[in-house]
C-alpha cells in the first residue's frame, strides 16, 4: 500500500475559482489569462509585457510570452525564493495581474478590473509540448493577422528561442 501523499512529491491540486490548478514543484507552466472588456492599446500591451518580465529571473524564468489585443500567453518555471521554497503560481499570477491592472488603470484614467478572475494553466509533461506552446505563443500575432513576423510585435518576447544558448538548462528545469 502506498501512503505516499500527492503534496509529498511536490505535487499541489489547488482550486482557484472554477477552474482546478495542478501545481507541481519545478514544472513549466502554460499559462493564459484574458481582459475583461478591453481591448489592450501597443503602448499597454508593451507596459503588460514589461510587467510580465519584471520578476523574470528571481520568482520564475520566462521563456515565452505575449500579450495580444484581449489575452495574455505565458510559459514560464517558476523559480525558488530564498527559503528554498517554488514560488506558488497563483502568487505570481496575482502580482502579475494587480500590477498590470493598476498601471493600466491608472493610465487610461479608469477604475475597475482590467483581467478576468480565472486564468488557464497547463503544465508542460515533456520538451515537445514546451516547444509546441513556445511556437504557438511565437505564432500567435501572425496567425492573427496582426503581423507578419513575431518579432514586429510589441507585446512578444522570447527568452533566445529553443535550441538557442539562452534555451532551458537542467538548472532551469529544477528552478535553480
């Protein structure tokens, strides 16, 4: 009989909202979240993706986002803080979200909630599936007709593409 616990292997089920959330320790994460009624101007879409990059290196290593008219796409590890503990995802989408909502807010002179409650986010089981979410968020202005290259958008970033020096280590993948 196995008295093995999910927690014990760093496995976390957390219910945020209606959506479950899975968390497991050192695992890369795809993650959307959408606006609610609004429609995100470059010069925001631009504030959303410096505040996307803000922490990236001390609470998670971003590898891919971006930040289209309506919706966000992350993928990203999350990194361990100075007590050794993974920072927990729904801490870094919190802070991700209230920042960007205030700086927004603020901007267009306005109140109220700028993204949705709920977000979507999937962990990543293997390097195929990390590969296929970073191509799909790399590909995502242009197969929207936004632009004719990713690199043309303002809101998309890339941490050095897969395959490159700056892709995932094993380091990365065990968040040190």
């Amino acid at each position: 009989m196995n008295t093995t616990k999910p927690g014990d292997m760093g496995v976390k089920p957390v219910r945020r909202r209606n959506l479950p959330h899975w968390e497991i320790d050192g695992s890369t994460y795809f993650i959307t979240f959408r606006t609610r009624d609004l429609e995100l101007t470059p010069e925001i879409r631009r504030l959303v993706l410096e505040a996307c990059r803000h922490f990236e290196g001390v609470r998670y290593r971003l590898w891919s986002a971006v930040v289209m008219p309506d919706h966000v796409h992350l993928l990203l590890t999350p990194r361990r803080d100075k007590k050794g503990q993974w920072y927990a995802l729904s801490r870094i989408l919190h802070s991700l979200k209230s920042f960007s909502a205030k700086q927004i807010n603020e901007l267009l002179k306005r109140r109220g909630a700028v993204w949705q409650d709920e977000s979507y986010d999937r962990i990543m089981r293997d390097e195929a599936e990390c590969l296929e979410k970073w191509e799909y968020i790399r590909n995502n202005p242009v197969k929207r007709g936004l632009c004719s290259r990713p690199e043309e958008w303002e809101g998309w970033y890339e941490c050095g593409g897969p395959g490159s020096s700056q892709g995932m280590s094993s380091q990365d993948r065990e968040g040190g």
